[in-house]
C-alpha cells in the first residue's frame, strides 16, 4: 500500500496539525512521519518560528502628518464632548 | 468620571477596561496607542471593501473619528478591538458600494483558498521518482542554525511585511489578524465572515509564503543562496 503521509501531503497540513483540529488518526500519522523525516521535522520548526516571528513584529511606524491628524481629532473631540 | 467599570462593561478585559478609562479622561497618549495598535491592521482589513490602499486610509480616518464619537456610548458588549473593527467594516461597506465593489468575503475568500496549486510543489521530487518518490528535492534550511540576533532583526522584519504585502489581499488579512495581532481563528472567522475551513487555508497560504520569505533571506544572508548584490 502507497504512504499517504508523504512529505507534500504533510507539508500542506501544518497549520490544521498545529491548529489542533487534525482528526486523531491523521495526527498520529502525521506524527510518526515527522518521527522518521528529519526534513520534515525541520520545515514545521521553520513554521513555528516563522509565526514567532510574526508575532513579534514591531507595530508599524505611522507617518507623522496622519498621526497628527488622528491626535488633533482626538484634542477636537475633547474640546467639544 | 471614574465610573467607566460599570456593570455593562464586565465583558472588557482589564486592559480595555483600563485604555476606556483613559481615552475617557482624554489621555491623548491612550489613544496614540490604539491607533499604533491597531492602524495598520485597520488598513489592511479596509482594503477589503475598497479599490484602493488610498480609499482604505480614508476608511480608516473615518473609523477613527467613529471611535471617539461612539466612545462615551460604548457598553463593553465586545472586546474594544470588535467594535473598532465593526466601525471600519460598515465606514468601509458604505464606501465600497460607492465605489462600486460589492465582492461578498465569502466569494472573496473562496477564491483565494481555491485557486492556487498546493503549498510548495516544486521542493519535492515527482511520485514517479525511481529513488525517492515525493522526498524534498531541496530540504528546508534549519532555523535554529541562524543567530538570534538575525531571527529577530530589522532586515527579518522588513521581508516579512514585503512577504505579506504581495499576499492576496485575503490571506494578507488573515495572517496579520492571527499571527502579526494574536486574534484567535472565532475572532478571525466572525470579523471576515468566512468559514473556519477557509480561515485555516488562507492562514496556511500566508504562512507558506511568508516562511518562504524568511528562508529565502537567511539563504542569501548565508551566502547560499541566489547571489546577492548586497
């Protein structure tokens, strides 16, 4: 019988794994392909990381003149509650 | 004025609670931080509604002044940044039907988890491979072999926001709301309107790419990658 866990197919289900919505069954799979797939273990650590990093992304810097728009509006909404 | 905790406003969390408090007492400091909050984000969900990043600037701003008119009213029957969101979907519905672009986000999100081939094809090796069918022809580079300081570094940052600049404007939307704002996929699901499934696939697209991205800058960083002229 053909794997059904191979390397594509696991690398399309990553999120659904690591969302924790992965029917058991396929979870166990999935896991003990990981367990003998070095490649495999190593592109979900660069996935995990890669939403690290997005999670620490510093907020984007806004430029000066729409800042002080919105804070003159908000001086502006003060004045005249 | 310090009664802004009334019993209405048991749904807010501490931290709302608190930043309610203070745009109340007209701290203008509170609200410099929501808006470096929540600007871009606000940006990025406009889009959206409207043709251009110009219209959703203008969705924006206006959904700023919805915000301080509406504050003194506000009852806490959400999180802050779901009413913020639901001012900027109705400021940008009114002016995406002025504009003429009235594509549902369901249809919107369909498409874009339906059209593209599946993630990362072209690293592994065809099924009829006579050796190693379907292994990677090209194997992921190891992340954790990258100094710390690179990981988290102004240049990893900037190809992340280059990276989901060029997403669809969907899967853009998505990941900023899960990965770069922490919204849980029900935030996510009721903001966007679009099926859990859909969230899933568009998140995973975005991630895809953006992971791309990432590795393809510490690739030239390491020099083995495509030659860089840097």
């Amino acid at each position: 019988m053909p794997e059904r866990m191979t390397c594509p197919v696991l690398v399309q289900l990553v999120t659904e794994y690591l969302e924790g919505v992965m029917p058991p069954e396929d979870a166990a799979q999935f896991e003990e392909h990981l367990g003998r797939c070095p490649p495999c273990e190593v592109y979900l650590v660069q996935f995990r990381k890669t939403i690290e990093i997005c999670g620490r992304l510093p907020e984007e810097v806004l430029p000066v003149e729409v800042k002080e728009t919105l804070l003159a509006a908000f001086e502006n909404w003060k004045a005249n509650r | 004025m310090s009664d802004g905790t009334s019993a209405s406003a048991i749904l807010l969390s501490d931290d709302d609670t608190a930043l309610v408090a203070r745009l109340r007492e007209g701290e203008a400091e509170a609200f410099e931080e929501l808006v470096d909050k929540y600007h871009s984000a606000l940006v990025r969900f406009a889009r959206l509604y409207v043709p251009t990043h110009e219209l959703a600037e203008d969705v924006v701003q206006e959904t700023w002044m919805g915000v301080l008119r509406g504050l003194d009213r506000f009852e806490g029957r959400s999180s802050l940044k779901t009413w913020i969101f639901r001012i900027a979907a109705n400021r940008a519905q009114t002016k995406g039907k002025r504009e003429a672009r009235t594509v549902p986000f369901a249809a919107l999100a369909s498409t874009e988890a339906g059209q593209e081939e599946s993630v990362e094809v072209d690293r592994f090796l065809p099924p009829d491979h006579a050796e190693r069918p379907n292994f990677w022809s090209t194997l992921p580079l190891d992340f954790d072999n990258q100094p710390e300081a690179r990981l988290l570094s102004d240049e990893t940052f900037a190809e992340i926001r280059r990276a989901i600049d060029t997403l669809p404007p969907m899967q853009a939307t998505v990941i900023t709301l899960r990965d770069l704002q922490q919204w849980s996929s029900t935030e996510v699901r009721e903001a966007l309107d679009i099926t859990e499934a859909n969230q899933r696939v568009l998140l995973h697209r975005a991630r895809t790419k953006v992971r791309r991205a990432i590795e393809d800058y510490f690739a030239r960083a390491n020099g083995t990658g495509a030659p860089s002229d840097a």
